[in-house]
C-alpha cells in the first residue's frame, strides 16, 4: 500500500469521525427521536439515517478531491461502485470500469450506526483498498484495511486499527486532545484454545431468526459442554449490531467465537432478512485474519466474497486457529442437525 494513499485514507476516517462527533454534540439534548436517528432513504446495502448524511459528504467530496489526482474506483452502501479519474483543466470525471489503473477501495462510513445512535457502543468506519486491477475485486484482493473508531458522546479515546496482508496488523489508542501522542501496537490474538470462560456470540439479529438460531446455539453449547468439558456458566453471549466491532472484539481476545450465521440459513426464516454485506465486512476480515484469528464461510470454507453492495454473506470467527480446531467441529454438526 501507498505511504501516501494510506494517509488518504487516514485523513478520511478521521473526517468522519469528526463530523459524526459534531452531528451527535449538536443533539445531545434532544429527547426522542432525534433527526440523527430518523430514517431518510434507503440505499444500495442499507438504511441511510440522518447521521449517515455527513457521512456520506465527506466521502463523495474525498472521492471526487482524489479524482482530480488520480483514477480511482470507490464502493459504498449509497451508491454501489463509482468510478472516476482527473479530467482536463484540473477537474475529475466519471470513468467507466475498473480498468483505469487506480485503487479500488470499498468503504463503510458507519459500521453500527444503531447503537452509536442510542449512545451504547462505538461504531467503526471502515476502509479496504485493493491494489488496481481491471474487474470488481474479490474480498481476498484487500491488501490494505484501516478501521477508524467512532465512539460514543462521553468517550475521549478512540482506536485507530491497521492491517496490511501478509504483514499483521496493529492498534493505536488516540484521544481528541490535540497534545495526545499515540503508541502503535502489535495486534495480536492469543493462542488460548479454552472452551468456556469468553464470549461465544450467536448474532441474532431480527426476531424472526432467533428460534432458529437458538436451537443451533443451544446444541453446540450441550456439545461442547458434554465433549470438551466446557463450563457454561461462562461462556458470555453479546449483541454487538456492528461486524467491525465484532472482529475488533475477536482479535483482541474478548471474543472466542462469532457466528453470523443468517445467510447461510435465509431459507430457514419465515420473513426476509437483513444480513452481513460485503462493504461492511471486507476491511475487519483482513484485520481479524492478520491479527491471527481463524475466518471462516459458515460451512467451514475459505471466506472470499465479490466487493460489492448486495451479497449475503454469513461468517464464523475464531479467536485462533487452535480454537477453531478444537471447537469447530461441534458447530458444524449443530448446523448440521438443523440443515438435514
């Protein structure tokens, strides 16, 4: 990855995060639904509320700024895939393909907008940028990922999280002091293989999927309890509506376990669903994978998904390959006393 799209890209996350930060101060009082939380149209991959709307500026002036300089193809839940490079007289023009030798980045400006809308949890912006090539890129082709947290109104410190592939990943804890100074760390999961004493996260996230849900989890734990000797006093569950947060979690070893596992069983639900979609997962798999965690498709294949808006994607994460190993087996036949 480029020194000096890296700093791009950097300078973006923190844009958002600064217009996100300023949109929740300006409401802070306002009881009820506030504008910040009102639905205002819907989008390729997702709902836009009103906090997505500077979001979305900031990215579309970066993108068309960018454009002036160089090609460069860009994937958000808005609009899908744009394409756009310099023009004569030193503005920027639409392209048509990826064929223009720039990078090709996808972008979540506000991964868990639901519970950073309700002061709960942090949300996360993500980025994924893929070398140039000349067709949608595949998840595998994200060399480079950078997850920038938006934390809620009363945190003052935030995380700034790297990933570059084949090269590990690695963590800063800023603070919006100006004076601040930041220390980057190796990000690495550890290699524990315990069955219990963690969080192993069943993401339910509509009604309508909990029974299904519920029987697959209730399963595994009796597996794991009777065949590993897990103790299920403490095995956590947690709801973390955003899959950057999630991973986050994974490779900092708070999790053991996440199964999104609502594609993989869309046909199993009486009412259409909401899944995970590729721009919202891209940069926090590279991340989960470099920190040394165990990515998975819900079968037990290779994760590798198309960047794009719309494909359903269902995931297992593993806070390590050891765990993963020992535990994965478990899971599979509790799908698999469900699917046949």
């Amino acid at each position: 990855m480029r020194e000096r799209l890296a700093q791009q890209l950097e300078a973006l996350a923190d844009s958002i995060r600064m217009a996100t930060r300023e949109r929740l101060a300006a409401e802070e009082s306002i009881r009820g639904l506030s504008p910040a939380a009102k639905v205002v149209g819907v989008g390729i991959g997702d709902v836009t509320y009103g906090i997505d709307l500077e979001s979305e500026i900031v990215v579309s002036r970066w993108f068309e700024d960018l454009a002036r300089e160089e090609p460069i193809s860009l994937l958000t839940e808005d609009t899908g895939w744009r394409h756009a490079g310099p023009a004569s007289g030193g503005g920027w023009r639409e392209l048509n393909d990826f064929d223009h030798g720039g990078p090709r980045i996808a972008i979540d400006p506000i991964d868990g907008t639901r519970p950073l809308l309700g002061d709960l949890r942090s949300a996360w912006t993500s980025i994924a940028a893929c070398p140039a090539g000349p067709e949608q890129p595949l998840s595998s082709d994200v060399s480079y990922a950078l997850l920038g947290e938006l934390p809620t109104s009363t945190t003052e410190t935030w995380r700034l999280i790297r990933a570059e592939s084949g090269r590990g990943a690695t963590i800063e804890r800023r603070t919006f002091a100006a004076t601040s100074e930041a220390s980057r760390l190796p990000l690495i999961a550890d290699a524990d293989d315990r069955a219990d004493h963690g969080v192993f996260s069943f993401f339910r996230y509509s009604v309508q999927q909990r029974p299904l849900l519920a029987r697959i989890e209730v399963d595994f734990f009796e597996r794991i309890a009777a065949e590993e000797g897990a103790d299920l006093m403490h095995c956590y569950d947690d709801q973390y509506t955003c899959n950057v947060g999630q991973i986050v979690h994974l490779s900092l070893g708070s999790y053991r376990m996440i199964a999104d596992l609502r594609a993989h069983l869309s046909g199993g639900f009486s009412a259409p669903i909401t899944t995970s979609k590729p721009y919202d997962l891209a940069a926090a798999l590279l991340v989960g994978r470099e920190a040394g965690c165990a990515m998975r498709a819900a079968d037990g294949a290779e994760l590798c998904f198309p960047l794009d808006a719309t494909t359903p994607v269902s995931f297992i994460g593993w806070a390590n390959q050891a765990t993963a190993e020992r535990l994965s087996g478990h899971l599979n036949a509790a799908l698999s006393a469900v699917l046949n």
